[in-house]
C-alpha cells in the first residue's frame, strides 16, 4: 500500500514526458476549441462551453478538472475568421496546472460552398504549480516512513511556459473531420527553483457524421477521436443517438481504458446540458468509482435586425 501511494505522488507530480497526455474529456465533440484552434468560430454564433470533470472519484489525489471556452465567428478587415478564448484548471494531487490560450482561425468556403475550411493557430501560457510542502510520505505498520527521496521537492515551487498550437477543421452541414497539434515548440516550464521540465508536442485527429435515419426524429452520429504524443495513444470511439434534434444518448469505447455512456439534453433557449460517467475498464478500477463528467454550453446569435423566431439545435456539428 505505501509503494501505491508513493506511485501515485510521483506520476501526478512529474508526469514523465514519454507518457503524458493533456487532459482528455469524454465529451469530446462539444469541445473541440480545447484542443483545435481551427474549430473557432465554426458555428457561425457566439457558443460558450464549460467542462467539469471529476475522474476515479474515490482513489486519493484523483484528477479534477475544469475548463471554460469562448468562440465566435469575425470578420476583420471581410477577412472570415473566428477567435476563441480557453481556460483550463487541472488539478491532480500535489501538482496543480492552469492554461489561457487565445485562438484564431482563418475560414473559407470549399467545395463550391458545400463545406467550410478553418486553419488556426492557438498562442497562450502554462503554468505548474507543485505542492511540495504538503506532501507527507506514508507511514509503514513500524511506524517509520523510509520514503523521503531529493527528488521530491520539499517546498511549494511553480514554473511557466509559453505554449502554441495548430489546427485545421474541414464541415460541412453532415460531416467534420479535424487535425491539429499542442505545443508545438514543446516548451518547458522554468520553475522558480531552477529546475525545467519539457511539454511534449500531441497530436489529434477526429471525425464525425451525422446521419438521419428512416425515423425523422431520430439521427445517428459517431465520431472518434485519437490523441497521441508519440509515447502513448487513446482513442475513443463514439455513437450518439439523437432525438428530436435536442435529447441525445450514446457511448463510447476508449480503447483498453474505459466505457463512456452519455446523456444530454438542448433547452429551446439555446442552453444545452450533458452528463457522462466512465466505467474503468482497466486495474485502475479496483480502487475506484468511475468518473463523472459535466457540460453545459449556449450557443446564440447578435443581430440588430429582428427576425421571426426559429429554433435550430446547434449540436457539434
């Protein structure tokens, strides 16, 4: 037990480049600025999105994290673009990062009209914060701990980084398909002691269709999405079934690691709300009770002109 917690001090606090991973949520498809600036502005509205989630509730030091996301559709200079906003808060045990970044996107029409091309890029900063002066090693049944190492800092220390990103999405009304890539420059965190640690460069690829079926109420949409940093790889396989373009159900498979089921629902004001809950499929379940994952996002439309009210789901697509 005390190698356990030992293990899960160091991953949560040094995160070994040849394995790390950004943050990855379950509800993937409705936050796609997060981890692709050529997604800004792609809904052609002012959209807000917030994340809450809260993984292997039960195990000490879990993940937890949050992040809120700004985007809308420009046109500076009759240049089409979209811009963005992300904040990110991601705590796990002793160590505690927060992200900003803001996003651009260049947007043109291809295929005669039928689709839309935004490349982006993403410019912001990382910050690690590491609570070395919390830390207290496990007693052994002797009564002695026999675990402080020089490698565990003793005091609280923090370091910055500056961060850039790159992304293209190609949609059309039915389908999407995106590339794109964090930190790129792979930078690494100066911390105050002295010390620096190296962010390895991701990269993303993610698809999604939706497919009305025979039922008019009833449209099918997977969507998948792969994130590797060259050491490790997840992937997660998704099917949502959507009613009456505003309550939605699915799941999703990441591979070797979890099965997602997800719920939600599209207010007629715009407002939408889903939930998702991780069932482990891995060792990790043995000391945990799955993840809960929440999303609320609104997306609406400024015009000075009125017009006679229409409702339209505006969904990931």
């Amino acid at each position: 037990m005390i190698r356990f917690y030992l293990i899960l001090f160091l991953s949560s606090l040094f995160k070994l480049a040849i394995s790390q991973q950004d943050v990855q949520f379950s509800q993937y498809m409705y936050n796609q600025l997060d981890y692709n600036p050529g997604s800004a502005g792609s809904k052609d509205a002012i959209c807000l999105s917030a994340l809450s989630r809260k993984q292997w509730v039960g195990f000490t030091g879990a993940p937890s994290t949050s992040v809120f996301s700004a985007s809308m559709p420009v046109k500076p200079f009759k240049i089409n673009s979209g811009i963005g906003l992300t904040l990110l808060n991601d705590v796990l045990g002793y160590n505690n990062n927060l992200g900003l970044k803001i996003d651009y996107a260049y947007r043109m029409d291809v295929n005669n009209g039928m689709g839309k091309l935004g490349i982006g890029f993403s410019a912001g900063f990382l910050n690690n914060a590491l609570k070395g002066a919390n830390w207290r090693p496990p007693v052994e049944a002797g009564g002695s701990s026999g675990l402080q190492d020089n490698s565990i800092p003793q005091q609280n220390d923090s370091g910055m980084a500056f961060d850039l990103g790159l992304g293209v999405l190609y949609k059309t009304d039915n389908l999407y398909l995106g590339a794109s890539s964090t930190h790129i420059l792979q930078p690494k965190l100066k911390y105050k002691s002295g010390a620096t640690y190296p962010n390895s460069r991701h990269y993303y690829l993610t698809a999604g269709y939706n497919l009305a079926l025979k039922n008019p109420l009833f449209d099918f949409q997977p969507s998948m999405l792969i994130m590797t940093d060259g050491g490790s790889t997840n992937v997660d396989l998704n099917s949502v079934i959507l009613y009456n373009k505003r309550i939605w159900g699915g799941v999703t498979y990441r591979v070797k690691a979890a099965v997602i089921g997800m719920i939600g629902v599209e207010l007629t004001s715009g407002l939408r709300i889903g939930y998702s809950y991780d069932f482990s499929a891995s060792d990790l379940s043995r000391y945990n009770n799955g993840s809960h994952e929440l999303m609320i996002g609104y997306c609406f439309n400024i015009s000075k002109e009125k017009i006679p009210h229409k409702s339209k789901s505006v969904r990931f697509l």
